[in-house]
C-alpha cells in the first residue's frame, strides 16, 4: 500500500496541503492500490534563494527512514515557471512531487491542485515519461524542465495567472486587521460627511465618472502610502531577473491593493448604513433642493468613503509594518532566506565542533 507524506509551506499553501490530504487519502490508484497519506508537521525546508531547492527538498523529504513505496508531496508557494508557462507540478527523482500553488492561479486552487497531485503521483509510477497522463486540469502537459518531468500549463496569459496566483496565496483579505489604524481614521473623517450639509450637495451635483475618479484617486494614495514607505516595491538591486521583479511587485501592487478596497468596501457600508440611520429624507431633500433618493444616499456615502479613505493612509503608518511585510512574497523570501542562512550556519558549526 502506497504511503504519501505532504509537507507544505506554511500560509495558504498549507491549507492547499490539508485538502490535498483529505482528497487522496483513501483514495484508489489506476492500479488498484489504495493510498494512504500523512501529513508531515514540519514545513518545507528554506532555501537560501527565491527558487525551488529540489535537491534539497529531496534529501531532507525524500524516503528518509521510509519505505520504497513512501511517496513526498511537497506544496509549495514558490512561483515557478518557464518563461511564460506555468509549472504546475514537478517529479524529483523517483519518490517526490512539488506543486506550485501560485501557478493554478485563483479559480478552484485546492480542487485543481488534488487533482494534479494525484496525476502526478501516478505518472511517477509510469517506466516511461512519454506516455504519462494528462489531468483533467485544462491544457498541461509534461516536458523535461531542468532534468525533471514537469507538468505544465499553456502559454497564454501564463504569467498573469502566476501573478493572480501569488496575489491569492498572499490572501489579501488579511491586510484589512493590520490596517485597523488606517480604518479607524478613515471612518472618523467619513463621519464628518454625515454632519456637513456642503458634502450632501456636492456629493448630490457630483457625476459617477467624477464620484469613480475621486474613489480611484483615494485608493491608490493608500496603495502607493503603504507600499514605498514600507520597501514593498523591490528595486533590481534585490532581484536581477527583470521578469521576475516586475511579477513580484506586481503581485505586491494586487496584494495591497485588494486589501485597501476590501477597506474601502467595508468604510462604505458602515457610512452608508449611518447616512441611513441619520439623515432622514425629508431633510435630505430640503438641502439639496429636490426629492431624496436611495442614490443620493449611495453617492453620499460614496464620497464621504472615498474622503475618509484619503485620510485613513495617514493612519496607516501606525499599522503593523511586519503583518504588511508579512503579506508579500518578497518579504517572505528574505525571510527564507535567512532561516535557510543560520540552518547552514548550525550546521557548518556543528560540522566544525
């Protein structure tokens, strides 16, 4: 009976691994074999680069004190492609796979990365790579890629689905705690808008291109007040491959910026429901001089957020700068980096002693 061990990266990855395991585990091979599959507590090793350490990974994960018939599945967050298309899953010698998370882009991630994971698992037990089967995962197919078997996608928009990718596995939706400071300024300053009859007028005499305008401006003055002064955007003196930065920071820009509108989406409706409460009607109507409706209200608390907003990026310098740091994959990165750095570093003294 085949065993498979899933080890991950921690994160969204991880959670990708847990239905991996639930998904295969007591699941039925072409051969008829039944799977049993583990979920290892240790997560992926660090590298000392922004690649995949295959050989690495393989000696630590491999059949380490397993049998010949333990298999290691390794989730990864990594972004790994070639040139424009997507990896989806690599085999590493004769007993590991590596799917790579950012590459199934944003639409059903686990379902699709079970789905591989499985293909992958029973190409590995093929003689030959030629005739290896393709998963019901779209248009991949497998090539060598850097002496492995690869599983990977088409080229077509290859890139913007990584980039989709990474700015899913960064979950942007956890920004919003970490910008509680800049919350909390924005709505204070919204509720300025309820009190001002000028702010009901203009927002009244104001047109959708310009309210749209106005909300565009305000959400990228809180992108780009969280993204320079914390060093989100990289620069080439961290990253030389020009591809490369530009999809890192791309994918930053996506992960800020769907964070700040998940703010933005929530300071709207929180005015909205007070402007509701608050003002009534008639009294609505007399100020701007005709019969109130539900759009005066939307565009009142359209404005009033989008003001609010603009004043919510000063409170952002008292957020979390590592929670920011944390929800980009350059940071990340650095981070590996350095955990992969002492590891040497105690084994060289270890070594040493």
């Amino acid at each position: 009976m085949p065993v498979v061990r899933v080890a991950s990266d921690p994160g969204f990855a991880a959670a990708v691994a847990e239905s991996v395991v639930a998904g295969l585990d007591g699941s039925t091979t072409l051969d008829g074999n039944l799977l049993t599959v583990d979920r290892l507590a240790i997560p992926l090793p660090p590298v000392p680069s922004g690649s995949p350490d295959l050989d690495t990974w393989a000696s630590l994960l491999g059949n380490t004190g397993g049998s010949e018939d333990t298999l290691t599945v390794c989730v990864s967050e990594i972004p790994r492609r070639v040139r424009s298309r997507p990896v989806l899953a690599e085999i590493v010698g004769p007993s590991m796979v590596v799917v790579y998370v950012p590459s199934f882009g944003t639409h059903r991630v686990a379902r699709r990365a079970r789905a591989v994971t499985l293909a992958a698992l029973e190409a590995m037990r093929e003689t030959t790579g030629v005739d290896r089967p393709d998963p019901a995962t779209g248009l991949a197919h497998w090539f060598t890629v850097s002496g492995h078997d690869a599983l990977v996608a088409p080229a077509l928009l290859g890139r913007a689905r990584v980039v989709a990718g990474m700015i899913r596995t960064n979950r942007p939706w956890r920004l919003v705690p970490t910008l509680s400071g800049a919350l909390a300024a924005a709505t204070a300053t919204s509720a300025f808008g309820l009190f001002y009859s000028s702010i009901w007028q203009m927002a009244a005499s104001m047109s959708i291109m310009r309210l749209t305008a106005v909300s565009a401006t305000a959400l990228l003055a809180v992108t780009a007040w969280l993204i320079f002064p914390n060093g989100l955007w990289e620069r080439h003196t961290r990253r030389d491959p020009g591809i490369d930065r530009t999809m890192y920071n791309l994918a930053t820009l996506g992960t800020v910026a769907a964070g700040v509108v998940t703010m933005y989406a929530v300071l709207f409706l929180v005015v909205g429901a007070a402007a509701a409460v608050v003002i009534s009607p008639s009294f609505l109507s007399e100020q701007i001089m005709r019969s109130a409706n539900v759009s005066d209200y939307v565009r009142l608390a359209w404005l009033s957020a989008s003001l609010g907003t603009v004043a919510g990026a000063v409170g952002s310098t008292v957020a979390d700068q590592e929670q920011i740091l944390g929800a980009t994959f350059g940071h990340r990165e650095v981070l590996r980096r350095r955990a992969a750095a002492g590891r040497l570093d105690d084994t060289s003294d270890h070594v040493d002693s």
